[in-house]
C-alpha cells in the first residue's frame, strides 16, 4: 500500500548535514517526496510503501548525523500524490527562527583519513572540516547559521570547495566553514613580542620551539591553549610561574588511547568517553611510572587526559611527544583568550611564541571536562562539544534567564520545554570575567531568539550575577536558595518532578537564616523547599580568609569537637602558625569576629585535611586539600568512625564531632594519615546513609538526588550511591550537568519558571 507522510523535524537539524541526510535515508528506502528547512524546524513529505516508510522512520531515528539531535513534533498522513524523484527544496523565508545552533565537534574520522592522505587536496591542512565535524558555535555572529553570518564570511569558496558545498551527495553539502588551502585560513607564527615569524612552514617551526622547552600558544576552537612538552619538568614549572597557577593541576593532550594507556589507567567506560565527538579532558587514575613531569599534576593521583580534537592537534601530535601540555590561555581566574592582538597583549610574558590562524573566533568555549564515577561519565565542566546544547525539559516552562553563581559561571535560558546551557564562563571575580559575563548574556538571548522577563539569581546579594540581576529593573528578579537551585537541577536534568530528598554538599551557599551552609538535607521540590537536615554547624574564624588557610578552619573543628579545650588540642597538633597566639584565635571565636557559623561540607574536608597535617598553612586552589585527602584515602583502608544525629525542632543535626575527636588522637598516635583519610570518607558515606534513611522513613520517600561540589569527589559520590541504594532509595544524580556551581543556573531556571508559572494559574 503507497502512503504519504508529512514530518517536522526539530531540535539540531540546521547546520548539521540533515537534509541530506534525509535526501539519501530516503532514496535508500526508494520514497519519493521532499525535503526544506523551515522556520520551525526541517519538514519533509515522503511516499511509498508503507514497509519502506517504516524502515525510513526508524533509519532517522536510530541513525541521525552525529551533530543532530533531533525530535518528530509532527507526523501527518497525507493522500499519495504519485511525486517521483526526491528533492531537497529552497529553505523557506524566515529561516532558523527556532533552530538550535549545534556545539563544536572533534574532527571526524573522514576528515582525518584526507588530512593524512598526501594524494587529498587538504592533505595537511589545518582547517579540515565537513558536515559531521567541525567548528559551529564558536564561529557565529548571528542566526541563522550560514556563512554570512560566520567568521568565514571573509573567505569566499573556490570552485572545487563550492561544488561540495552544492552537492546533496557530498557530505560537505551545505557546510559553512568548508575551505581547503586554496581559499580557507592559514597558519602564522609569532614571536613573543607579536611580530611574524617569515617561515613557509610555521607548524614545523612551532613543534621546534616545543621540543627546546619553550611555551607556545596555540589558536584553537574556542581560544588559545598555553602548550608545553608535558614531560619536560622545567617547561612545566616556567609555564605555572608564568602563569600564576602554583599547583592546580594541568590538563594534557596525548595523540592516542595507546598513549593514554601508558601514562594512566583507562577502563572501557573511560575509553568510549575519551573518543566521544565532545573530546572532553577526562580524569584518569595515574600510573606509577610514566614519563609526565610531576609539576603536571602534583598532589593528586589522577590526569586530566584529552585525544587531539582539531584537525591542527593532529599534527602537532604526529610528533614523537608523550604527550602535551594543553591548558587555557590566560592568567589565573581570567576568561580564556580568543583574538589574535588579544592574546599578544595578554599572554604577553607567558608565551614564547603564538601559532595564529586567520579565522576569527567569535564565541569563547573553553575544554569540557569530565569523569567516570559509578560507571556513568559525569561532567566537571559543561562547555566546548556540549554547549549550547539544550537539555529538555519534562514540561514547558515559562521564559527565564539564569545568572548562575559566582563560581564556575555559567547561564541557562529556558524558552517552552528546553534550558539552553551557555559554555563556561569560570569564576566572576576579575573585570575580565565579568565582561564574558556579559558578553555571554547577549550571546544567549542573541542565538535563542529570546530575551526574557523573568531573571533568576542567587540569594546571596553580594554575588556579582545578583548584584547585576537587581540593575534589571525592567524585569523580575526571582531570588533562589544556593542549595535549593542544586537539588532542581538534579531534578530536571533527570526529568522528575516532586518532593525528593536532596543531598546538596558543598563549600559555601547563603542559607535563608543568614548562615553560610553547605551539608544540607532537603525536603525540595521544583518551588520550594524544607531544610530537614544539616552538618552541625561550626565557627569559622575569618570567614572568608579561612577558606584559603584551612588551619583556621581546622579550629573550628576543634572547637567544636573540645569546646573550651581546644588550644591544648591545636597546640599538640602544632597547628596555628608561629605568629598566631591561641588566645588571639579565642578571642576572634568568643566575640564571633568576622567568624560566622557554617555547616559546609567543603569547609569540613579542609578542616580534616588540616588537622592530618595537610593543607595547614594555605591552598593555592580551590578543593586542593580535600583532593589531596582523597588522592591519600585511596591508599588507605578504614571502617566507620563514631557520629552523632541529634533532632533539634523537627530538624537532623549529623555532628562529626566524635570522628574528629578520634582523628585527632589518632594523627597524634602517629597513625597512617592514608588510614586516617579513608576512614574520615567512610564514616561521612555512612552517617549520610544512617541520616537519608531516617528522614525518608519519616516522610515517606524512596528517592534522592546528589548534587554539589563535594560529589566530585569519587570516593564520597560513589559511596553515597552505593549506600543510600542498599537502604532502598532510588539515586538520582547528575549526567548531563556538573556537580558543582555549574549546574545552580539550570535550578534557578526551572524554580523561577515553576513560581511563575504557579502565580500564573492562580
């Protein structure tokens, strides 16, 4: 029987190699009709057997083009019209309106075989690309998407790029950056100063400069990356003086999986993220004896490990290194840099040389970053590769934009049942960081065609992105708990809705009674929610300054867990500094100067770490001592340590106080801190279980969901899950978005949208 169907396509089927893919899908199942982009989406009729239209569907379906991701929102029976031939029509006026624009992907294995194929006309070129692969995001200016309105406007196709670009065979049919080394960007070396460097080969050239230790930036996808030979200990430990980065750890650039493997542990599930079109830095547990520097990664057991994601990554490491260092290019806390003059000014004294291109990047898109945990990839950083992906919604939800926090800044724009996720905009502390801010707050609106009127933001009303919110005054501001904001994300994300109770583990989030929390247990839907549990609270002598020297912290603890004989245990633990006196320290404590109360799980882990000797003086990083404690804990082996769950007002209280009073004695016995640390993690999965089951048996619930800073941390994350299933709780935790403050825009966003769209129906 001959049938005629009408479809809509939505979601990223523009710019990705869709029609033509349709085209061939249904000349492979001999179906007639057509194909054209449209305002809404892709539409498409076609006719035939109603065996081949099946097989057509579930083609589509099954086997899209690796850059699409896509919806049936239509799918209409028409009379047959006896139409021969397919066709791929003219695009309709109006053209991308509600059209996704696709993220930057790793060069395909197509590209790759002509890029290393000397009898290719791209052989060896850099700016290798086709429908499957390639810059998108990071090339924009505006929508929709054609090259017009890309930073390859400038470069005008040659005839034998602009026959591809025609030919619905081709599988560059309709792929804006496509160029060849006829008509696309070039490569350019410079030197420390700006100049250019006259060589007909600045890639060889560049690879020189490498192997003499010195430090390149290198123009990528999304900006530049500092480069230097990761097994090089003195370029490595030039680089971070240069740089400003003491100990946070490197990522680097290896040229296989075969080269991964030596230097790190790789399981399967590893494996198949590391070779994902997204090209993310994945962490892996370090080998013993690898060739890699120590100044790479000090401190910690694992790399941040990353496959070659451009066709010029390939290149550089067809070189015999064992791999590259490949971190953003830019000071500490600063926004990565993308322009050519912008990175000679700004890298200048960091960079020994620049190797430039002449294809602008319009859209800074820093490296993703991501794990393995529990057998299931989890992000660390949702950025290049993903962004700005939308993640769908379980309903529509009125228009909101979300500021995020003031760590690892990202925004988030919901617009009918999809939250678009900017890429990484980092820490919101320097005037540069606040201008990506905003730059990428246009982006947004810009790119989804929306600019809406409700904004959601932090409570904390000293955060620049709050700050910035209350300067709207032609919008609404809905103001949304740190922590609250956590556990919706983890909601939405998974696509469920209702009460849960939500484990919200981090550093520091502004609690509704004014104190800084950060160990919470809440009873939390999609609107509001119930403060049910929470880490005992502690001093934290200086506040702030005490996050950066986690000794002071370590009082707290002590204070807490010994009372007024805290002095005599910080005395034989010789934990404050020379120049510090206990009683200057007991007076700050008595008066609560500048000392407030926190329950913050972060803040305990440096406080542990501290009081095992780690960590005592300073950090050079954020989470440095509670990595290190849990790189140690690996080594090590313990039960579970004492605890207590009190109930004060209908509220758990889960002091550690006893666990640190054993770990003190302990680490004064000369026990191994390795033991001591695995013991510390084991206790808090633990009590966190003891406490989960009790409130859930109280309020009759059987799911969780994990969600802060604290569950990067492999053995707390794992362990959790483990546990609170084996008292029956469904777990629910974080794929598509991080853990950490990366993911509070995306709770903003769905609470404010769910408050407005309540008010609407009452």
């Amino acid at each position: 029987m001959i049938k005629r169907i009408r479809y809509l396509f939505s979601g990223i089927v523009q710019g990705v190699g869709f029609r033509p893919f349709i085209y061939r899908t249904a000349q492979r199942h001999r179906l007639s009709g057509w194909v054209q982009n449209r305002a809404d989406g892709v539409w498409a009729e076609v006719e035939g057997l109603a065996s081949d239209l099946t097989a057509f569907k579930e083609d589509v379906i099954s086997n899209p083009p690796p850059l699409a991701e896509i919806a049936i929102s239509q799918a209409v029976d028409l009379l047959p019209t006896g139409e021969e031939g397919f066709k791929i029509l003219e695009s309709e006026g109006g053209e991308a309106r509600k059209v996704h624009i696709a993220p930057d992907i790793a060069v395909c294995d197509d590209c790759l075989a002509e890029l290393f194929n000397p009898a290719d006309r791209r052989h060896r070129y850099p700016f290798i690309n086709c429908t499957n692969c390639g810059p998108r995001l990071t090339i924009i200016s505006d929508i929709p998407y054609d090259r017009s309105r890309t930073s390859m406007a400038c470069f005008p196709m040659c005839p034998a790029c602009r026959r591809e670009f025609d030919d619905p065979d081709n599988r560059r049919f309709h792929t804006e950056p496509n160029a060849c080394p006829v008509c696309g960007p070039i490569l350019q070396l410079l030197d420390k100063d700006g100049r250019a460097i006259p060589t007909a080969d600045p890639l060889r050239k560049a690879v020189t400069a490498l192997k003499r230790g010195d430090i390149l930036a290198i123009k990528g996808l999304g900006g530049f990356h500092l480069a230097v030979d990761a097994t090089n200990e003195e370029a490595v430990q030039k680089l971070r003086a240069r740089k400003l980065r003491e100990e946070k750890p490197f990522a680097i650039m290896v040229r296989d999986l075969a080269a991964a493997k030596r230097i790190a542990h790789v399981s399967p599930e590893e494996e198949r993220l590391l070779l994902t079109p997204q090209r993310p830095i994945v962490l892996l547990r370090k080998k013993d004896r690898s060739a890699i520097a120590t100044a790479v990664a000090p401190g910690v057991d694992t790399f941040g490990v990353m496959l070659p994601y451009t066709p010029l990554h390939h290149l550089l490491m067809q070189e015999d290194f064992a791999a590259l260092v490949m971190t953003s290019a830019n000071k500490s806390d600063e926004p990565i840099c993308i322009q050519n003059r912008e990175a000679t000014e700004r890298l200048r004294g960091i960079a020994d040389f620049f190797l430039i291109h002449n294809r602008d990047i319009l859209v800074r898109c820093d490296d993703g970053i991501a794990a393995v945990y529990a057998g299931a990839p989890t992000l660390f950083r949702r950025s290049r590769g993903l962004a700005p992906r939308p993640l769908f919604l379980r309903k529509p939800l009125p228009e909101v934009l979300a500021l995020g926090a003031e760590l690892k800044g990202i925004l988030c724009l919901v617009k009918e049942n999809m939250a678009f996720l900017s890429p990484h905009i980092g820490d919101l502390e320097t005037p540069l960081a606040r201008d990506f801010f905003h730059e990428t707050m246009a982006l947004m609106e810009r790119i989804t065609e929306c600019r809406p009127e409700v904004i959601a933001c932090d409570l904390h009303p000293d955060y620049y992105a709050s700050r910035t919110a209350a300067c709207m005054k032609d919008r609404k501001v809905i103001f949304v708990q740190h922590h609250h904001a956590h556990i919706v994300s983890c909601l939405a994300e998974n696509r469920e809705t209702g009460t849960v109770l939500g484990l919200a583990m981090d550093g520091t989030g502004l609690g509704t009674d004014g104190r800084v929390w950060g160990g919470e247990f809440l009873l939390a839907d999609e609107t509001d929610f119930i403060r049910r549990g929470h880490l005992k609270h502690f001093l934290l002598p200086t506040g702030e300054t005490a996050i950066r020297h986690p000794w002071r912290t370590a009082v707290g603890l002590l204070q807490m867990a010994y009372g007024a004989s805290w002095p005599e245990w910080a005395g034989r633990l010789r934990l404050l500094p020379a120049d510090f006196a206990p009683a200057m320290i007991e007076r700050i404590l008595d008066r609560r100067i500048n000392s407030p109360e926190t329950s913050s799980l972060g803040r305990l882990f440096d406080g542990v770490a501290a009081i095992l000797g780690l960590r005592r003086e300073k950090v050079n990083f954020e989470g440095q001592a509670a990595m290190e404690l849990e790189a140690l804990a690996r080594k090590g082996q313990g039960t579970v340590l004492p605890y207590d769950i009190e109930k004060e007002n209908g509220v758990f209280i889960l002091d550690m106080s006893p666990a640190i009073r054993i770990l003190t004695e302990q680490i004064l016995a000369g026990k191994p801190v390795p033991d001591l640390a695995a013991l510390f993690h084991a206790t808090l999965i633990a009590a966190f279980a003891d406490l989960s089951r009790q409130i859930c048996a109280e309020e009759n619930l059987d799911r969780a969901a994990l969600s802060g800073g604290c569950f990067q941390n492999r053995i707390l994350y794992e362990g959790c899950v483990r546990s609170l299933e084996q008292v029956g709780l469904k777990v629910l935790r974080h794929r598509l978005v991080p853990n950490n403050d990366g993911c509070i825009a995306l709770g903003q966003a769905v609470v404010a949208g769910y408050r407005i769209k309540k008010e609407r129906s009452l």
